[in-house]
C-alpha cells in the first residue's frame, strides 16, 4: 500500500458514518420529548465542538463576565431549524446582549427559564410574527433609575426570552415578574415585563393552533414533576384541560408528612375527569380537610409536552383559586376506583423520630383505623388508652419539653398538643390540652407512657 493509499483511509476513517436509518434524528427528537428537558448542555463530538466555535460566536455575555462577543465575520454555520428547537442551547438568567434594542429580523424565540419560581418551559420555538413580539419589547419604557424604585417581596417566575437570528447570534431578553418587575435588554432597565410574556404566550398557542401535532403519547409525569421548589413549575401555555397523559396523585391531611401515592390514569378514565372539572364553577372550600377523605392531583402532559395540573383538595375539584366543585357520579366512580389502587400512607417510627414525630403518626394512626398499629407506640411499661367511639381525631403540638425527673424511661418527654376527639356525626368537640408522656424503649425508640387530657380550651383561641 503506498503512502498516499493509507493517507485516504486515516482521512476516511475521520469521517463520521451516517445513521443507520434515515429516521434517527427524529426518533432523537422524540426521545428529547419524552425525557421533557430543555438542553441546557450541547453533547457533541469534539470535531463539532470546534466546527461551531469557529463559525458562530453568540451575540451574548453572562451576566457575571466582563465585555461583551460579537458575531465572528466568517460564514457562519446554518444554525438548526427553529422547527427542532431541541438542538438549542438556552442563555443563562443573566446572559447580556450588547444591543439595548431587540434587532428585526429573527428567525425564532424560544421561552427560557430564568431567575424566581420554575416553570415548564416549552420546546417549541415562536417562529410567526417574530417582529411582533420585538416590537412589543422596544416599546416598554425604559426605567429611568433601575434599582431605585420600590421592589416588591412577591414571588413569580423568570424568564429569558432568546430571540434567535439566522447568523446563529442570540439577542436574550430577560424579565422578572416578582421583586423588582424589571425588563432587561442589553444594558438597558426597561418596566412591564408581563406584556411580552403574555404576548408570547398568546402567539405560541396561536403558532400551535395553525399546526398540525404528530400524533403521539407524551411522556406521563411523574408526582412531584410540577413542585416549585425542585425548579420547575407547571406550564405558562398550555391548561390542565389539554392533558392527553397523566397521573393521579393522591394525599391526605395528615400530621405527619407523605408523598402523594400515583396512579396512572388510563385515557378513557381521563376524558371523564378533564368533561367533569369543566362543568363545575361554584366557589369551594379550602378549609381543613377531613382526615378520611382525599385530595387529588392530576399531572399530566399535553399533546406538545407541556405539563400541566388539575388539582381536587378534599374531595372537589379546585382551579387554586377556589372556584370547582364536588365531581359528578361517573367521575366520582373513577376517582374512587385510582383512589383504590394507591393505598393509604402509614406513618412509620425508628430511633430517630423526635417525641413530637412519635404524636403525629400516633394520630395519624388512629384516624387511618389502624389501631393495632397505633398501640405498637405505647411503651411497653406504659397503659395503652386508646381513645373509642371517634370519627377523627385532631392533635396541634404546642410544645416539646423534657422531663429529667423520670429516670425510669430514656429521654423522658412531655409533647402538648390541642386534643379533641371528634365523633362520627362530626358534631363540635371543644379541644383540650393534652399531654403525652413519651420515653424512650429498649430500642431507642420514643414509645407513649401515658396521656392526660387536661383542662378545655375555650373557643376562639
């Protein structure tokens, strides 16, 4: 073989291989659906890391970084299609552009999160009257004295609105519906930052409305998808009403803390509930919820993979607002049929529960039925007194003090607590102030000794 032969081959052996089938890139994409992450990181071969680095440079600094990049002059690479917006890589919260205006021009937006409460941020880019929404963010005004202005302690969501152009520069706009209420281009301060994210909102589901949705099951999500405090939120886009999958979460008021049991909920099962919650309108309760009955929660995903809640608290539908009501006989017979396959938590205890943990899933208990299970708590030197004839019973600790005066249990303890048996009929039952001696066992674990039911508390306390 001749030097110029193994040169060709070392050079052809450089060169990826296609895909094996034409439809992998899509399978990839609809793969990216399901997992419902936006890129936040680009995995690529090093030989594209560095094709990209030469051709594009972002028309974007962070926030904490000094200066400011400019497009590089070379011919850039064509950027991905604004249709697979999955290839796009979000700004930081705090990217900085270093224009104080958005250009004319882009070829698509795409919603990001930024600073405050998470949210479900779509995968789908705005790519219909992009000017539009420029338009509506170079007519807020500019605020004179950033900073200075009265700050609210309100919470809300951030956001990053990253105006995408065809020579592969970003133009980021970030907006903060909480504290300050601030509108940032470039270096520029500007106020009402709600009106381009409604705008868009408004222009991405006009976009969805004139498309035309593959047909496809979403990735079902999972309980505690939605939680605010993971990061992430429900969908500013889409309602609960456009759910195609989901999964019913359920929970009940207890002392002691549980994660809400799933159940899947199948698609006939589903049309039945979203019908149901539409039709009720009436105002709700959101008052203590008896320990016997269950709320709910509906997660679920769009047909374009936005997530999206439903919410039941104690037994009615409740949009969070107050607004919903008890749900109709064929939903109710779907509720309590998913209700029936998620069980009821049972509180546990071990060596290291605190007395007061030890009171809250004794309460817990006795409300579950479990009795059995709640005379397990009392200490074996103790004289178990369960109470009998009760419908629920409530328990509000008011203080934990230690007893060093009873040697004959470990860590004597003494939990106060609001105490009132409620019966059957749920007729007013005034509280009591309780005192549950607890010591510790053989085990380490905190165990009842005994229970005083003291003096009545009167009403209104």
């Amino acid at each position: 073989m001749s030097d110029d032969d193994r040169l060709r081959d070392q050079l052809q052996a450089l060169v990826p291989h296609p895909p094996p089938t034409p439809g992998r890139a899509a399978a990839a994409r609809d793969l990216h659906h399901r997992s419902r992450r936006r890129t936040t990181v680009a995995v690529v071969t090093v030989a594209a890391v560095a094709v990209v680095a030469l051709a594009t440079a972002p028309l974007l600094t962070s926030g904490d970084e000094p200066g400011v990049t400019r497009p590089a002059t070379q011919t850039p690479t064509p950027t991905p299609s604004p249709a697979d917006p999955e290839a796009f890589t979000c700004p930081a919260p705090r990217a900085q552009a270093d224009t104080d205006t958005v250009p004319a021009g882009a070829t698509a937006v795409h919603l990001c999160a930024g600073s405050g409460t998470g949210f479900d941020a779509p995968t789908d880019a705005l790519v219909t009257d992009v000017d539009e929404l420029a338009g509506v963010v170079n007519r807020q005004p500019l605020v004179t004295a950033p900073g200075q202005n009265v700050c609210q302690t309100d919470l809300g969501p951030g956001y990053v609105l990253a105006f995408e152009y065809a020579d592969g520069s970003i133009v980021p706009v970030g907006g903060d519906l909480y504290g300050c209420h601030e509108l940032r281009v470039g270096t520029s301060t500007r106020g009402h930052p709600e009106r381009p994210w409604s705008r868009f909102i408004a222009l991405l589901r006009a976009q969805r409305a004139a498309s035309r949705v593959a047909p496809r099951i979403p990735h079902r999500p999972a309980c505690g998808d939605q939680r605010f405090d993971t990061g992430r939120g429900i969908s500013p886009v889409a309602g609960p009403d456009e759910m195609v999958a989901a999964t019913l979460c359920v929970s009940y008021q207890t002392e002691t803390e549980h994660d809400p049991q799933g159940v899947p909920v199948p698609a006939r099962d589903l049309a039945i509930l979203l019908a149901d919650r539409a039709s009720h309108h009436d105002p709700v309760s959101t008052e203590d919820c008896d320990p016997d009955t269950p709320s709910w929660e509906l997660v679920g995903a769009t047909a374009w993979g936005d997530l999206v809640t439903a919410d039941g608290w104690c037994g009615a539908w409740n949009d969070g607002r107050g607004i919903g009501g008890p749900p109709g006989p064929a939903a109710q017979r779907v509720l309590d049929r998913l209700v029936g396959h998620t069980g009821r938590p049972v509180p546990t205890v071990d060596a290291t529960s605190t007395a007061e943990q030890v009171v809250a899933a004794y309460v817990d208990l006795l409300n579950a039925d479990l009795r059995d299970e709640a005379l397990a708590l009392w200490h074996p030197l103790g004289t178990p007194d369960l109470p009998v004839g009760y419908g629920h019973v409530d328990a509000k600790v008011e203080s934990v003090r230690p007893l060093r005066s009873i040697s004959a249990y470990g860590d004597a303890t003494a939990v106060t607590a609001l105490y009132r048996e409620v019966p059957p009929d749920g007729a007013f039952t005034d509280y009591r102030e309780a005192t549950f001696t607890l010591g510790r066992d053989q085990q380490g674990v905190f165990r009842i000794v005994h229970v005083d039911l003291g003096k009545v508390v009167p009403t209104g306390r």
